[in-house]
C-alpha cells in the first residue's frame, strides 16, 4: 500500500516535486553554513567532523622524586660466580636481593602491595614472596654509598642454572626499600623491584636489567620506563611480559631518553654527555609538529605516549597521527626550571 500510495502522489501530486527541492535545499544550506563555523543540528554533521569537535581532556602531571637507583656492576657476571650491582640512592636504604625468585611468587608479591600491606620494607617484601625463593642476601646502602655490591648463590648449593625456557623462577630480583621510617613519610615511592636477568649455562644471555617496577605508598605500581615516546619511533614500548624481554634502558633512543631517577652522577663528563643529549633533543625538536611541522611539539597523547603535535594541532585530533591509536587525554610537554639552567 505504501509503494502504491508514493507511485500516485509521484504521478499527480506536483507537491512531491516541491518537496523533494525543498528538502534538498535545506541540507544543501545547512551543509554550507556548518562549513563555515555556523551551528547547524548536529544530525546534519558527519562523525569525522563531530569527533574533531570534542575536545581531549588533558591529563594533569605531577612529578614524583625517586630515591633509587640500581644499575649493573662492572667485570663478569653468571649464576655460579654471582653478579655486581651498583644501588644509588639520595637516601639510607637496604638493598635485598632474592635468586631464583618464583614468577608466579613476585607478581603476587606485587599484587598484595596494591591489594594489601604496603611492601615499604624488606620483612614486608619476603613475608609476601612467601619464601619462595633459593637465597636472599642484603645489604644496608647508604646515600653517599656508589659501592658495587657483589651477591652469589652459596656455592656448596650446586645451583648452576634455573633450566631451559621458558622458566618458572627469575634469576635475580633486586629490591631497594628505605631503610629510615621518616624517610619511607616524606616518598612517595617507597620501593623499587629490579628483575635482572644472570647469564648461565642453559641461557647465555649477557647480564642486564629486565625491567623495573615502582612501588608508592599508596599502592600504585608503575613500570619504570621512558614517559613518553618521540615522533621519530613509530612502534609503542609494551611492558615486559617474559625473562628475555627487551629491557627498557635498551628500548630508547638518543631521542627519546629521559632520566628515570633524579640521583647524582658519579662522575662530571657524564652530566655533561646526559645534559647535551637534552639540549639535543629540545634543540631537535623545535618544528616538529607531524602536522603543522611549523611549530614545536609540546605535547604528549595518551595512552599511546606519542610526542608529535604543538598546541594548535592537539584539540583537532581524536587518533594520534603516528599509530593511530585512540586518543584518551593528552598532557603539556614542558620544560622543566633543572633543564632550562
């Protein structure tokens, strides 16, 4: 009845005509006054236009001072001679570390830290570890100490290696709590946790830090790794998830270093290289924009990390530029009073 009633008013109803160029008028000029910045009904949008339109929330910062350090020692490392580790810390704290710690052992570890007890000292870490782990050695670090620390497996336990991957135990987990209960009030972090990968017979791999986990009073814990990434890496850095993962000191570039604890240099050429490498970097990036690439990036999306847009060309994109990815907030890239002396 419908398809009749339409073939009738299309043969003798000459208002059909009018309404028809009357409809097609209206969209024509709404079409028109919305591409020039006039308010038209939003169902006369497209998506693209309608997304470009909302704004992305930008996400406030606030920076953190991190009291550790651990970085790998100098001479030769393996499971049967053990490894060196230099903690560098601003403040007295206790470096414990645990060999052949189970897998499944740290990740309930840090989930007890989020869900439970603050893990702020050493007793608190074992007694979560649940004593599932080979051998724990520690030592007291203080904040002037830059001392390489050397810990083994005792070696009248015959332990060699921890098998063939993929393995159920990490070969050394290296934990730096505050040793000073004033100390554990004025950080916010109050831990760090360093998987370290040591080099034996069934896996040669040389020594190095796996990855790294901060842990704050109030039960966050965040993956220590660069805060965001420059426009020049196209791929996005995931969080290790197995033992010969890529590390994340070695994931970065000249580009895209930031330091990931405010500690002291040992010595002056090496503040003087780290410093230039920043210069660099701001210097580099001057007109930068991906988009524009008139004026400098200044801003970092999320949860992508991308670094590629200025302060024009942030409010008009939903999708970041580079990988595409959705684009949930964004935070101002400055420069902060340490960098500008």
């Amino acid at each position: 009845m419908a398809a009749v009633f339409l073939v009738t008013l299309y043969e003798y109803s000459p208002l059909f005509y009018i309404s028809v160029v009357s409809l097609c008028f209206v969209v024509t000029a709404a079409m028109v006054l919305g591409w020039f910045g006039f308010d038209v009904p939003v169902i006369l949008r497209s998506s693209d236009e309608t997304e470009s339109l909302l704004p992305t929330p930008e996400k406030q910062m606030v920076q953190m001072t991190n009291p550790f350090a651990l970085d790998m020692g100098s001479g030769p490392a393996s499971v049967s001679d053990g490894v060196s580790v230099r903690p560098c810390c601003l403040e007295p704290c206790v470096l414990s570390c645990f060999w052949g710690c189970e897998v499944s052992a740290l990740q309930g570890a840090l989930q007890a830290h989020q869900h439970g007890p603050r893990l702020s000292t050493p007793q608190y870490f074992q007694e979560a570890l649940h004593l599932r782990y080979h051998h724990c050695q520690s030592f007291h670090i203080g904040s002037e100490d830059r001392v390489e620390h050397h810990t083994q497996i005792p070696a009248d336990w015959g332990i060699t290696d921890f098998g063939l991957l993929p393995r159920e135990r990490y070969p050394l987990v290296a934990v730096l709590t505050l040793a000073e209960p004033e100390a554990r009030d004025a950080y916010n972090i109050v831990a760090t946790v360093t998987v370290i990968h040591v080099p034996d017979d069934k896996y040669s791999l040389s020594a190095r830090v796996l990855f790294q986990y901060l842990l704050t009073a109030q039960g966050n814990m965040y993956e220590l790794k660069p805060l965001f990434m420059s426009a020049d890496s196209m791929g996005v850095s995931e969080p290790p998830d197995s033992e010969h993962s890529t590390p994340p000191s070695e994931a970065n570039d000249g580009a895209s270093r930031v330091e990931q604890s405010p500690v002291l240099e040992e010595e002056e050429e090496e503040e003087v290289e780290e410093e230039q490498v920043e210069e660099d970097w701001w210097e580099s990036r001057g007109r930068d924009c991906v988009v524009c690439q008139n004026a400098a990036v200044n801003n970092v999306l999320l949860p992508c990390r991308h670094a590629c847009v200025c302060d024009s060309c942030v409010s008009h994109f939903q999708h970041c530029p580079i990988c595409r990815a959705f684009v949930q907030e964004s935070f101002t890239l400055t420069r902060g009073p340490a960098a500008e002396q």
